[in-house]
C-alpha cells in the first residue's frame, strides 16, 4: 500500500474507529462505575470543589504514567482539534458555554498502525452548576447514539482547508453505554467498536473506550483505542482504560 495513503488510513481508522472502545477496570486501581449516583438521604454533603485549569495540568497524568515508550503526539481525533468533545460514530458534541479547554494526546509505539492511542479534552467552567448543566446536555446526546448504525464514507471537513480531501472508512458501529459513579465523578462510559472491509485491513477492527466524568466545575473526557484483528476481544483495553482513569480522578483528591 502506498506509504501516504497507509497513513491516511491510519488516521481515519484511529478515528473511525474512534468509534469503538469502553474504559474497564484492573487490580486495585481500578474501580467499576456504581449505580448509586447520589448520597444517602438525610446525610449532609460537602459543596463541590472547584479547580482553575492551571491546578487541572498539575494533576494530569503524562506518558510515562500510561505505559513504557508513551510520548506525547499532536492530536488527531478531529472532534478534540475543534474544542468539541467526540461521540459515536465520528459525531461531535459542542459543550455549553465557554469552558477553559485542556486537550492533549499520547500513543503507544507503532501508534499510528496497530498501538494503542490516549487522548482527553477538560472543559473547566467558572462554577459547579454550570458544568453540571453542560454534562447533562451531553448525556442527553450520547444517549441518543444507536446501539448499532452503518456509517458510510464521510468526508473529514474542517481540518486542514488547504489539503486534498480525505475520508473516513465506510464502517459498521456498535455502541454501548452505561453510567454510575467513580472516585467521586459521576462517570459515563461508552465502549464503541467500528468495523471497516477486511478489503481495506485485515486488521480491521476498532475498539474505542469513551469516558466523560463530571465533579465540581470539570468535565473530564478521555478517549482510549487502538486497531485490533477481528477476533481479539475489547476487555483489555477497557481494563486498560479503567486503570487510566481511576488513576487521574484520584489525583483530584
């Protein structure tokens, strides 16, 4: 294939199958969402704590707490390069108002073709209820994603202007999400896989882990996937995913 046109792909099935992933947990550092969102009745409960998006980039996790030879890459999902957060099927959510962004994204080595890839936007907002009003306009859109759609080629529109065009890979998507609380953050977790042609790869799977999480004034979105053969499974990376995840919520104490 020629060495271009591989990398196009690489892009596009990242993002494609940005489509198809779900955070899980592993050993003691992690911990699986729970159904009990709110506190027990008749207890009283602490004011939300706010953070200011300096004190968020002291918290964060870098590339060498997510694996050996992590780097820092530029970003690629299309959605995070506009300020928008990503949902199923390449679609993007504008959040409310206007949040200080934090964006950045890391990747295993061979990142582009077959290694695991970490990206996360943080929206911080001047006070709790408007971050909490935000989140809940974005859940009411990643619960209208369906279980199961066909996605035809789709051009990517507002990147690079002055570029040939590119598209995304014809792809089959399923989506699954669920809900709860995780080290203090109400958490939602979409797991979302993307199937292209084996025509086009034989390696021809997309596992995308998609976690948004709010507590305070922060949003929290993080995104974890990587390119897998047909038959492999999802649940390392959501293992995976979940470990990352529990780790950079409890840095915020």
């Amino acid at each position: 294939m020629h060495r271009a046109f591989t990398r196009k792909f690489a892009i596009t099935a990242t993002i494609v199958t940005l489509a198809a992933s779900s955070v899980a947990a592993c050993g003691n550092s992690q911990e699986k969402p729970s159904k009990n969102l709110g506190a027990p009745s008749g207890q009283p409960t602490e004011p939300p704590p706010t953070y200011t998006a300096k004190q968020v980039q002291g918290l964060l996790i870098n590339a060498k707490h997510i694996g050996p030879k992590w780097k820092t890459t530029d970003v690629q999902i299309d959605a995070l390069k506009k300020g928008k957060v990503l949902s199923c099927s390449i679609s993007e959510v504008a959040l409310k108002g206007s949040p200080e962004l934090v964006i950045d994204e890391f990747g295993a080595p061979n990142y582009l073709f077959t290694g695991a890839n970490f990206a996360r936007l943080i929206a911080v907002y001047d006070d709790p209820p408007t971050a909490a009003s935000s989140f809940n306009e974005l859940y009411k859109k990643l619960a209208e994603c369906p279980a199961k759609q066909n996605v035809p080629a789709t051009e990517r529109k507002d990147v690079n202007p002055t570029k040939d065009k590119e598209y995304y890979f014809p792809h089959k998507d399923t989506w699954k999400l669920t809900e709860g609380e995780t080290s203090g953050w109400r958490h939602v977790r979409a797991v979302e896989e993307a199937v292209t042609s084996p025509s086009i790869s034989r390696i021809n799977l997309r596992v995308l882990v998609l976690d948004y999480a709010l507590r305070g004034n922060v949003i929290f979105t993080s995104y974890y996937w990587q390119r897998l053969e047909p038959d492999k499974k999802s649940k390392p990376l959501e293992d995976k995913a979940t470990e990352l995840l529990g780790e950079q919520l409890r840095r915020f104490g």
